[in-house]
C-alpha cells in the first residue's frame, strides 16, 4: 500500500498511473452513492481483467474483497483517487477497507495506490493513530514542484533562447506544479509577456483555481483564511501587520492552522535565531496561490465584472515587485535542492536591515551571504557588508565560518 499526497495539479494521477508495467486499474472516489460508485468500479474490472464474473456489487466492501481475493494469482495495481472522498460517500469504507487489507494481503499480489488532494483529510486517515488505517501504509509519498533544472530544461524544450525573464515569469506563476507548467507552455506560452497575458484570457483557468484548490479544505470558514492569505500575499509578514489590516486581533488559531494543519503558510525566523524571538514572519510559499491572493482574489471584483483587461493591465503593472519575492524563493529553493545547506535570511527586529540569502555549509564551514538584485550592475558590497556587520553582531553562530559576500541576479539563475 502506498500513500500519494499533494497539492491538487502536482500530477499524482498521472505518476500512478504510469506506476507498473503489469494491468492498472484506476478507481475515482467521484461524491456519488456508494451503489453507483460500485457500478462504475465493476465496468472497469470487466474492461481490465479477464477474470470470473463481478456481478452488480453495492457495497466497495465486495470490490475489494473481490479484487484481493483475484490478486493471490494475478499481480495488478490498483489505483483508488481522491480517496478522501469516502468521508463522504460513507465513512464505514474505510474501516473496511483496512479489515479486508489486513485478512488478505500476505496472499494477495495487489500494487495499492492511494491517492489524495485534501491534504487534511488524507493526514488524518492515515496518520491520526485513531483511525483505522494509520500504519497501514508500506510507503507514503509527498509530491513536490518540478525541481528549478527540471523546470529550465522543460522551458528550453519550448523555448530554446529563453530569457531569464521569461524563466522567473514561469516559476513565478507555477511554482514548478506540472499542471501549471503544461497549461502554458502546451498554449505556446514561453515568453514573459504572453505567460503573464495568458493569466487573464477570456475562460482562463487560472482565474477560480484557487478557490477550487481550497474552498474545500477551509469548508464555511474560508473567507477568514482567504481574507489572510490575501494579506500575506501583498506582503504583510507579521500577525500584528495581518490583524491591523483585518481590524481583528484573534487570528492566532488561524495563522496555526495555515501553518501547522493546512501547510499553506510557514512561520519562519532570522537564521540562527532562538525559538522563543518575536521576530517572526510568515510567508506564503505556493508560488501560484501566492498570485493567485495577491491578484484574482484581491480584485475579485473585477473578475466578477469580467473585467479582465483592466486585471491584466494590474498584473503587468505590480509584476516586477511580485517578482522580486519570487526571484528570492528561486535561488532559496535552488541551493534547497542540492541537499547540503542551511538556509535562511536575516532581518533585525525594526526591520531596517535585512539580508535576502544566507547559505550555510556545516560539514566544510563555510558560509556564503547574497544580496539579490534583479541587475547585477545595482550590487553594493559595501551596503551588504555594513548589513552583516549588523547581522554579526546577533548571530554568533557565524563567527566561526569564513563568509563570502556577493550577489545572485536574473543571469545567474
């Protein structure tokens, strides 16, 4: 049994169903009745395994039991979608479901794939010790991003004299999410100029994707956590900044859900901080919601107008600040990916100087501080340094690494 998790558009389908070379079944938990469901399951064993008769089964009890009882001599994956949806359908499947795996499964030659997009949900069937499936799972997989290389030679396949421009544009918008990546570059959208326009096209998906990713995970509270989210994507960092903008002064159980629960934002700290420091920000790191909050939602009204031109002219007029952030996530998530740093940045309690990238090497001791700037040719070194002086001064860990002072621009990503 193994456990598929991820954002909604990561490609979870798509990997699990080019998983074996033997017969794949795929079941979509679609919020039908548990009968019908069952009707659409036993068409798609008749079309896929020349096997004795299934009948016409009304409770998935019966599918799987079946479909275990066949696997003792005939290996095949089974893949079971948006899982979660069981909750739904009838929440007693899954007690099932994990009875008839633990009686049969030592004879049984089943691949089970079981996938996911309702992160909480799926946390809790499987990882709450309560539930009836927790430690069920040989193999529980997280689904992230194409990684920053991948996601150049991807561009480069489409657009082989690509600009560093039209690279952040892409990162900026897809955060490396597959499906995200597909809908523009399959369009021939390469360059910055028509990615950015392809956002607000007449039917565009992008326009309600985030309310379709996350309606259903915040339920009737989600225009607390959109109103939030709307504020952390404009650049409000602080829970007092959040609640001063929101006129409310009780958001602490929300910010803890987003963070803890939802793993939608994260609660981060200078580098080398200590746990307890009030220093503390919080950041979207979904590039596409993070857009998404900062434009579509924030103008709905607009949207709602059909007023999409005027949105367009929006997004190219306030890109250039939007993605100045997501120039500092690349380079962030690009040393991330060579699986050997720390990594953080550093601002001092008034938020007067504040350093974008801070690269820590603890096995050779060594320590590498950029500042990044869009152009090359606007680096100061001498501005950096009186910034790590500062920095220096709070931050002991780092007296004993020899550091190196520099600059990351577009034409080094």
């Amino acid at each position: 049994m193994t456990v598929l998790m991820g954002r909604r558009r990561i490609g979870k389908t798509e990997l699990s169903l080019r998983c074996s070379d033997n017969t794949v079944l795929y079941f979509f938990v679609s919020k039908k009745t548990e009968s019908l469901l069952c009707l659409d399951y036993a068409e798609e064993i008749r079309e896929k395994l020349d096997t004795p008769a299934l009948g016409k089964p009304t409770s998935f009890s019966d599918v799987f039991k079946y479909l275990l009882r066949v696997s003792e001599n005939q290996p095949f994956t089974l893949v079971i979608d948006e899982f979660q949806n069981f909750l739904k359908v009838n929440p007693a499947i899954i007690s099932d479901i994990q009875r008839d795996w633990d009686l049969h499964r030592r004879k049984s030659h089943l691949n089970l794939i079981i996938s996911g997009s309702i992160f909480t949900l799926m946390k809790q069937i499987f990882e709450d010790y309560e539930e009836p499936l927790f430690g069920r799972a040989n193999e529980r997989i997280t689904l992230q991003p194409f990684t920053t290389s991948v996601l150049k030679r991807v561009l480069a396949d489409f657009n082989p004299d690509y600009s560093p421009d039209d690279l952040l544009a892409l990162y900026s918008i897809t955060g490396g999410v597959p499906w995200y990546v597909s809908l523009l570059l399959d369009r021939g959208c390469s360059t910055r100029e028509t990615m950015l326009s392809a956002l607000t096209e007449a039917n565009s998906p992008f326009i309600d994707e985030g309310k379709h990713i996350l309606i259903e995970e915040f339920g009737s509270d989600y225009t607390t956590y959109f109103s939030i989210l709307t504020c952390i994507a404009g650049g409000m960092k602080t829970r007092a900044e959040i609640e001063s903008q929101l006129g409310k002064n009780n958001l602490g159980s929300y910010l803890t859900k987003l963070e803890n629960y939802y793993r939608i934002i994260t609660k981060s700290l200078p580098i080398f901080a200590k746990a307890n420091s009030k220093k503390i920000r919080y950041a979207l790191d979904d590039c596409f919601l993070t857009l998404w909050f900062r434009f579509f939602y924030k103008y709905q009204r607009l949207v709602e107008n059909n007023a999409l031109k005027s949105l367009g002219d929006i997004i190219h007029r306030d890109y250039s600040t939007v993605s100045g952030m997501m120039m500092e996530r690349y380079f962030a998530r690009k040393f991330q990916e060579k699986g050997r740093y720390i990594i953080g940045k550093w601002w001092d309690r008034k938020g007067e100087n504040e350093i974008d990238l801070v690269i820590v090497d603890p096995i050779d001791k060594r320590a590498w501080i950029y500042e990044l700037k869009k152009q090359g040719s606007r680096y100061h070194e001498d501005k950096l340094r009186a910034k790590v002086d500062k920095m220096l001064e709070q931050t002991p860990e780092l007296h004993k690494f020899p550091i190196t002072l520099g600059s990351l621009s577009l034409e080094d990503m």
